[in-house]
C-alpha cells in the first residue's frame, strides 16, 4: 500500500470542513477546490450536514483508508452524529457516510438530544479489527450536552464492511 502523507489528510480534513455559512446551499461544492486539495471526503450537501469536524483518518491492514468525523446541522447542535466514510482506492473516491451512532427520533420526528460526537477509529494491525471510540450524551447536561457523555464504540473485523457495537467504557466523574 502506498503511504498517505499526513499532508493529505491535512488537505482532505480541510476541504472536508468547509462550510461557508454566508454561502447559498450548495456554492461552496463548486469553490471547494480552491486550497487545491488532493481529494475530498465529504461535500455537505445542505442544512443537516453543515458542521463536520474532528476528522480523523486511518489506513487498515488490507489497504482501505477510513475516516470519521461529527457532522451535524450547526456547531453543539442536539442531532450530532458520529459517521464514518471508507476508500479503497487511496482516496479517489469515498462512500457516502455511514451513521455510527446518532440521537433517537421517534414517529413524530422528535429527536432525543443525545448526540454522539468526538470520535476516532483504532486499528488493530494483529487482527484487522477496527474500532471507532466515540462519546454518547446520556441525558445529563452538567457543562454541555456534548461533554457530559459516556464513550461507546463499535467495531468491524470485515474492514468496515459491517459494524458491530462495543462494550460502553464508563467515565467516572
């Protein structure tokens, strides 16, 4: 597998969270070339996708890049999401994101507030297990809804074709 330099990532991450809040919908997929970035992992697509951010990356043994990211319709907004995007050509092209964790919505359309946001993917190189930890509001607002969480995780041993969730990781105090 070729190494993907630090600076791609860097680029892509870039690219990825460009959000032009005085932009019409939709302006900022035709200028997002502007920083001339290698590729792009994600173009927000309208209002529910306007905030992506802590993008990280990571290869696995079997030559896949993945990254994940928080993507949301605004900055702390109740329906934080925790998703995760794969290429398995060096970052030409990239699924569309897969939803890891998000609030519940019931049959009105009522989301619960208990956003899922902060994450970051582990790979097990002995394995090829990969995880992604993440925190989970759990109902508490202490300091912020984003903050007062408790880290969760899934995991896929099929290089990211299925997801299976992990154990809850408690956070005292």
């Amino acid at each position: 597998m070729d190494k993907v330099s630090r600076r791609t990532f860097l680029v892509a991450g870039t690219a990825l969270a460009l959000r032009g809040g005085e932009l019409p919908i939709g302006a900022d997929r035709a200028i997002w070339r502007r920083s001339n970035p290698d590729f792009a992992i994600f173009l927000p697509s309208g209002y529910g996708d306007r905030t992506n951010q802590q993008v990280v990356a990571a290869a696995t043994p079997k030559g896949s890049l993945i990254v994940t990211w928080t993507e949301g319709a605004y900055e702390s907004a109740p329906d934080h999401r925790q998703v995760v995007s794969r290429s398995t050509d060096q970052g030409r092209t990239w699924s569309p994101p897969l939803v890891l964790d998000s609030q519940s919505v019931d049959k009105q359309g009522r989301g619960d507030g208990l956003c899922a946001q902060y994450g970051f993917p582990f790979v097990v190189p002995s394995t090829g297990r990969i995880y992604v930890f993440y925190s989970k509001n759990t109902g508490q607002n202490q300091l912020r809804r984003d903050t007062t969480a408790e880290m969760k995780n899934v995991f896929s041993d099929d290089d990211w074709i299925t997801w299976n969730r992990g154990n809850v990781i408690p956070h005292p105090r």
